[in-house]
C-alpha cells in the first residue's frame, strides 16, 4: 500500500532561492523503512530517506541524520536538509513543512506498517545466490 500527500513547502537553497512549492511526500509499504520526498515541478529532484529520521527529529529538538538528508524540529515546523551535487556543483536546500502536516504524513504511514513492525521480505541469502547464479550452470 503506498500514501501519497502534497504539501507547500518553503524552499530555500543555497544558490539564493526562496519559494513556497509543491512537495510530495510518500510511502510504500513495500519498503517500510523509508519516505520519498520530491519538489513536484517539472524535473524536480526526489530524495529517499529513513521514516525514522523523521519521527526521531520530532522527539528532539537536535538534527537527525547524517549525509544528504538531515531532519530537524523547528517549533511549528520541520526542516528538512537536502544536498546533491550536479555536475562538479554542491546544491543544498532547507525545506520548510508545518509540523502539523508532517505528523498527519507520519499517522498514515503508520497505519500501513507500524513503527517496529518493519519487515522486508527479501530472502538476503537466496537473492545473493540468484544473482551471483552464472546462467546455464
């Protein structure tokens, strides 16, 4: 099962924009530990990051996560940190979700799979086996 939502977000970045815009947040059940976000415009760039980044930024006032996606709560909001490079360029941005909107995303994944109720389905060993397997042998 997979939740969509779209929010209006604050986008700043760290080449000077500054934008309310579309973004989207989802989740599949498929692949329970993690969230999608991507600024719905044309082309707009998406991030795949941990569910949990987001829950444990709302239990403490510090940043979560490390690389290029961090999490932080922020009063009545959520800030979420993303980088990427394009090209030989380092692009950042800070996008800003009411807090309220991002609890009511989180609710609804949780109504798919729990917290602590994650499970994949992948058989680590036999999918090392499959694709290690030389055809014709």
């Amino acid at each position: 099962m997979i939740h969509q939502t779209e929010v209006q977000a604050n986008v700043k970045t760290s080449h000077g924009f500054d934008e309310i815009l579309p973004v989207g947040l989802e989740y599949n059940g498929d692949d329970p530990y993690a969230v999608t976000i991507k600024f719905n415009v044309p082309e707009g760039p998406t991030w795949v990051f941990a569910r949990d980044l987001i829950s444990d930024a709302l239990d403490t006032d510090k940043v979560t996560g490390y690389g290029d996606v961090q999490v932080l709560n922020d009063g009545d909001t959520v800030l979420i940190f993303l980088a990427t490079e394009i090209g030989k360029h380092a692009h950042t941005a800070a996008v800003k979700i009411l807090k309220v909107e991002v609890i009511e995303f989180l609710d609804e994944t949780y109504e798919i799979v729990k917290r602590g109720d994650e499970k994949v389905e992948t058989d680590l060993d036999l999918y090392l086996a499959d694709l290690l397997t030389v055809e014709g042998e």
